[in-house]
C-alpha cells in the first residue's frame, strides 16, 4: 500500500540534500573566483611595478580556506604564483606576465 507521507519526506529529504549540495558546489565556485581574482591582482601589480622600476613589494602571503576541489585548485595556483614572484624578484615584466598562465 502507498504511504503519502512516508513519499513526501523521502521526495523532501532528497530535495534538502540536492539544495545543499548545489549550495555548496556554487559557494566553492565563488571561492575559487575570489582566489582567482587575488591572485591575478597581484600578478598585474607586480607586473606594474616592474614596469615603474620599483622593486616587488609582495605582501603578506594569505591563507585561505578550501572548501572544495575548485577552491583547492585556485590555493594551488595563488601558492605557485606567490612561490614565482618570490623567485623572480626583480624580473622582467613580461616574464612576470607569463605567470597568468599558470594553472
């Protein structure tokens, strides 16, 4: 026999669980984003630096949480590029812009 009630929270426990799991994919995707963003700021600041002759000044490196694969992936790329730039000092500006590249 059809149960109406035991369907219904079934159908609501699936639905709470799809919500929170696309919830959680798009605010990783946001975090990956933001990452993404700082990171390439400081590349074009360094680069403009360069560009002006100053020296490379980098600020603080940051620490940030991840949250998800896509999260994990943009910490990676933030760490290789800090990693560079340490590297490269006072470098070329267009060898600095080669560091967008970096995945």
């Amino acid at each position: 026999m059809f149960n109406a009630r035991k369907h219904m929270g079934l159908e609501m426990i699936v639905g709470i669980g799809a919500g929170a799991i696309g919830t959680y994919m798009l605010v990783d995707e946001e975090r990956r984003n933001h990452i993404y963003k700082i990171t390439d700021h400081l590349i074009a600041d360094s680069v403009y630096r360069r560009i002006d002759n100053r020296p490379l000044n980098l600020p603080l490196k940051q620490s940030f949480m991840v949250t998800g694969y896509h999260s994990y992936q943009a910490v990676k790329r933030y760490k290789k590029v800090y990693a560079a730039l340490q590297e490269m000092g006072d470098a070329d500006p267009r060898e600095l812009e080669k560091l967008f590249d970096i995945e």
